[in-house]
C-alpha cells in the first residue's frame, strides 16, 4: 500500500471536513475561482500548440497536469465548504467534479511516458542493470507529497478509488447528520 499510517492519511491531510476552517477554505477556494479564467485560456492556448518536439510536448504536459490537479483541489475545496454548510446538491455536484476531473488527470498522464513509473521502470532496467530493491526504491520515492501527485498509475489505481470512498463517506456523513465513519471507508478498500 503506503508509508502512510492510514490509507486517509493523505487525503484527510488535504480535505478535513472540519467547520473549523470553512473561512480558510472559502478564501482558497475563491482563489481559484478568481484564475479560473486565466486557467482556461491557457488551457485553451496549449491546444493549438504544436506538439513537434518532446521538450514542448512534456512542456504542455507539465502545465496541464499542474492546472488540472488545482482544479481537483478547488473541486474537493468546494465539497467541503458545501459539507459544512449543510449544502448537500452542492456537495455531490463538486465531488463528482473531482473524481471526474481526477480521471482525466489520470487518463493525462497515462498519455506520457515521463509520468508512467512502470515506463521509468523499464526505460532504466533497459539500458543498465538494477539492483533486485531498485524497483521497490523507486515505488518508495513515489510516496512523497510532490511525486505522489503526479504519476499516472498512483492516480488511476490510488487516488481514484481512494477519493471516491473518502468523498462518499463524507457525503453519507452529511446525508446522517453524522461524522465521516472512516472506519466504513476502510472497509470498502
């Protein structure tokens, strides 16, 4: 699995659910809304780039993976602020907005090699020999914050199943009027 304690650890890291920080979050979460704009035109102007190159072709990767993730964010931003508030439609509305959104993310980066890291795995292991943990070093080096986020297979096989039981369990939870049962979540793994 992970390093992490528990398989939440991460995400509940990120997305608490806690009244406590609905001003923190509303004020993130306006930040976001107030780039949008911005976001799409370059999204937009990325299209109509030539892609002739590898260096470009990663270049517009590289950009389009990092808007995509915040919007992600934004998305379960959004959730949470819609949780808190009792907002229940808003809630789902902006849950499926970042499940849909991660699959994409993840359907990104299953388009490029660089971000593939049984396509790492393999391009090293053909061109030198490796020591029989190499691969297990390199799964390891996968669970650091930064690299976690953007590798294809930790996002379609992880985090996709992952942040649709969490965010699930926290849409059960506002449905109840309970707490997010983490311990149902675990068992749904």
């Amino acid at each position: 699995w992970t390093s992490l304690d528990s398989p939440y650890e991460y995400i509940e890291g990120c997305a608490t659910f806690d009244p406590k920080n609905l001003a923190e979050n509303e004020e993130k979460f306006e930040q976001f809304m107030k780039a949008k704009d911005c976001a799409t035109k370059v999204l937009a102007m990325i299209q109509s780039v030539p892609l002739d190159d590898a260096l470009t072709r990663r270049d517009a990767y590289d950009i389009t993976r990092t808007v995509v993730g915040r919007y992600i964010n934004a998305a379960i931003l959004k959730a949470e602020i819609c949780f808190v508030k009792g907002d229940i439609k808003g809630q789902e509305k902006a849950s499926q907005i970042a499940i849909d959104l991660l699959y994409e993310l993840a359907m990104l980066l299953g388009g490029h090699e660089d971000y593939s890291l049984l396509c790492s795995l393999e391009k090293i292991k053909s061109v030198t020999d490796t020591s029989p943990t190499f691969e297990q070093t390199l799964k390891n080096n996968a669970e650091c914050e930064y690299n976690r986020s953007y590798i294809y297979e930790n996002v379609f096989y992880l985090y996709l199943p992952e942040v649709k039981i969490w965010l699930s369990a926290a849409l059960e939870a506002a449905e109840s009027k309970k707490p997010i049962d983490k311990k149902l979540a675990l068992i749904e793994i």
